[in-house]
C-alpha cells in the first residue's frame, strides 16, 4: 500500500493511534485471528488474559469507543525477599518444653519406636533403680504427660535420693490430674522431709481442697504446721484426719505429739493409748505414750510404755535414755545428771 493510500485510510477510520495502542493492539490481535480455532478447545493459561482483551477491544470498537488499554494489566508482585529486614522479623518460636519438662525429661534420639517405659519395669524388676529411672526419664521425653512414666519417676528418683526431680514429677502430675489429690500428698510430704515447710503447708491446703474426705491431706497438712512450730493448726488438722478415720494411728500419734508440745498431757495420754493399741509394733508411739504417762505422775504405766519401746527397737537410744531414768526413780536413786524434767527428754516428733 502507497503511503497516500495509509494516509487516506486514517481519515477514513477518522483518529489517529497513539503509540501505546498500537503497542497493546498487536497481541490483541493476534489473538483474536486464534479465537475461532480455539473456541471449542481449552486456552493455556498464559493466552487466557490475551483472549480477553482481544474480545474487550472487538466490543468497544463496534461501539467505537477508544480507550487505554494498558492499565488492564496490574502489575506483577514484588518479588518476596530470601530474608525479612530487621524490623519486622517474626518473633522466635517457643521451646517446645519447659523448663520443668526439661528437668524430668532425658533426651535422646532413635531411629524406631522404643518402649522405654517397658525397659524401665524390667530393670526395676532386677533390682537396677538407676537403670531404670534412665529410661523411664527417656519415655517422659518422648511423652511428657505420661502420667504411668511420671509416677515411676517419682518413686524412683526418691529411691534414688533425687528429690528435687521427684518434686518435679509429683508437680506435674498434680496439674495433670487437677481433680486428685495423691500427688500433692506426696509433694507435701516429701517438702515436710526436706525441711521446706511453707510449701508444704500451701500443696497440703491444695490437696485439701481437691479431696475434703481424705484424711490423708489433714494429716500432711499437719505435719507441715507442726514442723514450722504451729502447734494450733496442726492440732486442728490432726483433729480433723483422726475424725475422718478414727483408726488411722499415725494420725492419732502426731496428734497425741502435738498435745504433748502443747502441755495437754491428758489428751496426749488418751489419743496416744488409742495410737498403740492400732500400732502395737511401732516403738516411737509407745515412747510418746510413756512420756504423757510420766507428765501425769503415773510412773509404773510410763516405766512400761519405754520397756515396750525398747524391746521394740533395741538401738531407740531416747526410748533406752527415758527408760533408765525411769528404773533409777523407782529404785529411788537418781543420778545427778538425771534431775532434767521429761519435757526435755521429750521425743522428736515421728511423722508418717
């Protein structure tokens, strides 16, 4: 075609292109010369947009409408960054365990299930404690909440002497199973062996609460006061384990302890005759009972009380101490060193 011709072409079509139409109009094209041979076979994606325009501009020309084309298209995403600026760096994932999880718990690696619990019984079985709280360790690794793993470790790790990591899985269990109170009973006690009696008072309140009908939780909870020298609450709650089981003789025998502490010798010598006849073969309740006996005068029920108590447990050196004195009254020759009252030969306080 002339170039007269292309000029007479423009006025008939009656606008001129701009540059950036024409541009944008040559793949439309294109495509739209395809249209008909793919109108009954799928596009590929990457013709899919192509196709579109091509029918849009088809449109608007019949209309003769003219518009620009180009803003069609949005720009392509930014491509994501192999790293994040300082500024907005996601925060760190948490340890998966804490650190209570990671005091219980003995990592390690395997490439196949272990049953490390079950290599755990069979080591207890022979008699390998420390074999076996190893691998009971290894299974609360794999599983912390493993309340069976939990309970061995406790019993071991205090077989052991490992206390503060028997704590550890008594305080995990008693979270575990919030509704049950034998946990923290273990907690309290074992806190009440270790001297650390606070503590031992607010688990023993906790187990209280979790099981009221357990005398179990009065009596550790009285423990706990009458080890920090609160002779008041603990005898209430000694009180309250012996009413919830009458015979429950250790009960009976911290609370006839705690009456002697607190110069109710009476009261002491009943409850702790009840606590011998229940525990006839526990040598420190018939010491206490001889000790009520011999505050009130009644020498002959307390000379037989300390010879029960050494027949009992010939090495109790308080009971064979209380005992001598005792013959030497009735024989009615008292050493001078003997002239100390009983209250100062009272006998340490025997907890269970």
């Amino acid at each position: 075609m002339s170039p007269r011709t292309k000029k007479t072409s423009r006025r008939t079509l009656g606008f001129t292109l701009p540059p950036t139409l024409k541009k944008a109009l040559v793949p439309s094209c294109l495509a739209a010369l395809g249209l008909a041979a793919w109108t009954d076979v799928p596009l590929p994606a990457t013709l899919r947009p192509w196709l579109a325009l091509a029918e849009q501009h088809a449109r608007t020309r019949d209309a003769g409408i003219v518009v620009d084309l180009a803003p069609t298209f949005a720009e392509a995403p930014l491509p994501i960054p192999a790293t994040l600026p300082a500024a907005t760096e996601l925060p760190s994932t948490p340890a998966p365990r804490a650190a209570l999880e990671d005091a219980l718990a003995l990592p390690h690696e395997h490439t196949r299930r272990v049953d490390h619990l079950g290599r755990a019984r069979a080591l207890r079985e022979l008699g390998d404690v420390s074999g076996a709280l190893t691998e009971v360790r290894r299974a609360l690794h794999d599983e912390p909440s493993d309340t069976e793993a939990l309970t061995m470790a406790a019993r071991l790790a205090r077989l052991q002497g490992q206390s503060e990591l028997a704590l550890a899985a008594y305080a995990r269990l008693g979270s575990l199973m919030p509704e049950e109170a034998g946990a923290l009973i273990q907690q309290a006690r074992l806190l009440v062996s270790l001297g650390h009696h606070a503590e031992a008072v607010r688990v023993g309140e906790e187990a209280v609460v979790r099981a009221p009908e357990d005398a179990e939780g009065y009596q550790v909870l009285g423990r706990a006061h009458l080890a920090s020298g609160e002779l008041s609450p603990a005898i209430l709650r000694f009180q309250q384990a012996v009413h919830l089981e009458p015979e429950h003789g250790y009960a009976l025998n911290n609370l006839g302890f705690a009456y002697l502490r607190a110069g109710e010798d009476a009261k002491a010598a009943e409850v702790l005759a009840r606590a011998a006849e229940l525990l006839p073969h526990v040598a420190y309740v018939h010491n206490n009972l001889g000790v009520a006996w011999e505050r009130l005068g009644r020498k002959e029920e307390a000379r037989g009380a300390y010879a029960q108590a050494t027949r009992l447990s010939p090495r109790y050196v308080q009971a064979r101490v209380n005992a001598d004195r005792m013959n030497r009254v009735a024989r009615a020759d008292p050493a001078p060193s003997d002239t100390r009252t009983p209250e100062a030969l009272s006998p340490l306080p025997e907890l269970h």
